[in-house]
C-alpha cells in the first residue's frame, strides 16, 4: 500500500492558481471555482492534484477523467481496476492506492466532547475509550473514528452505513473488522503528524506502507515530464 502527502499551502498567487487549475480536469476545475473560501479552494485543488500525481507515479498516465458509483465515490474511468482514496483536514491532503478496495481518513486532534462516541460508536468501542487513561482518550476517540471513516469509505457507501453498525476489534496488535457479507477488512495507523490521526484500510492485511511527502514543485516537475 502507497500513501501519498502533501502539506496544504496557506495561500496561492492568481498566477499560481490558474496554472494548477489549468492541469486538472474540466470538471474538476469548476468545482475548486466554486469554493468561496480560499483555503477550500486550495484543499480541493490539491486533491486533485495529487491524484493526477498518482496516476502517473504509478500508471505513467496524465489521461483521466473521473465516474462516480451511486454514492459519490469517485473512481478512475480509464483505469476501473485502480483502487485510490483520498481524505483531508486542516493542513493535510492524503491519498492511498493498493491492489484491493481502498479507504483512507485524515482528523486533525481536538477537543470534543467524548460523549460523541457513545452515539456513535458501539458499547464495546466506548468502552475501550473509556478504560483508557484520561489523557489517551481524545487519542483514542480519534483512531477509532479514522478507523471507522476508512472503512466505509474502503466500501465506497458513504453515510449510508452508520458507524454504530459495525465494531472495530484489536486482536494481537492487528485492528480488523467485518462488513455486512462477513468479509474481512484489516486497519493500519500509519504516523504522518503528531498533531493529527490518520488510517487505512483494506481488504487484505496490511504488511508495509510507503509514505511519500509531496509538494507543489513535484507537480510542475510532473508535468514537465
């Protein structure tokens, strides 16, 4: 499994925006246009991005447009067998790519109210919030809703499964969980920031994970390839 990085600049000149929107789908275009706020224009704009990053680290391709299924997961229209994921917050753009389905969540910490995984999370996950130390449960709280993101969006379902519905376990260091067809999904947290959590998951085990950190001279190097 890849992982793939990018740090989100604070802000983008007009000439600098143009000429990155100028090297993503029309389609795509249009929807960072649509952004009021500048700092949502520049998260959605690296999203796209780095998929177009992606696609050609690994297919050697800058050709793409995108479908989508019923519930907005958005795949590869060329390329259907190619299973990528991205997710943001804050300061972060991350996308995972792996031979099987593919789910990835980004949260960056902070203070809520742990009553929000007793609604959403099952008796046995609040428990294990619970029994923590007070100062690892906000941790907690947070890898067990990374978790739990990736996972429905590893299924490409969205909102339509509820988070309570299914239960994360840990058995000998190995996070694991099953879907509704008791097929088997496997969880990894890998280490970006320390000020965020961040987990994948995927239909096999996950056995090693590649980080690669990009930035936006990558993509001009890219594009002049």
């Amino acid at each position: 499994m890849n992982i793939y990085a990018i740090e989100i600049p604070k802000s983008l000149t007009g000439h600098q925006m143009e000429k990155y929107l100028s090297q993503i789908p029309i389609e795509r275009q249009e929807k960072v246009r649509r952004y009021v706020r500048e700092e949502d224009a520049i998260r959605s704009l690296c999203g796209s991005l780095i998929t177009k990053f992606v696609l050609w680290e690994e297919l050697k391709t800058f050709n793409f447009s995108y479908t989508y299924n019923k519930y907005g997961k958005p795949f590869i229209r060329e390329f259907p067998s190619f299973h990528y994921n991205l997710s943001h917050s804050h300061n972060w753009v991350v996308c995972a790519t792996d031979n099987n389905e593919v789910g990835i969540d980004i949260e960056k910490i902070k203070d809520i109210d742990l009553g929000i995984a007793e609604r959403f999370f099952t008796p046995i996950e609040f428990a294990e919030i619970q029994r923590r130390p007070h100062y690892e449960q906000l941790a907690c709280f947070y890898e067990y809703w990374t978790m739990k993101e990736s996972f429905i969006k590893a299924l490409g379902r969205g909102l339509s499964i509820p988070l309570n519905s299914f239960s994360i376990r840990e058995e000998n260091g190995v996070y694991k969980t099953i879907d509704q067809n008791s097929k088997l999904y496997y969880f990894k947290q890998p280490n970006l920031d320390k000020e965020y959590k961040l987990a994948v998951c995927s239909k096999k085990k996950i056995s090693e994970i590649r980080i690669q950190y990009v930035n936006m001279n990558d993509f001009d190097k890219k594009c002049q390839t």
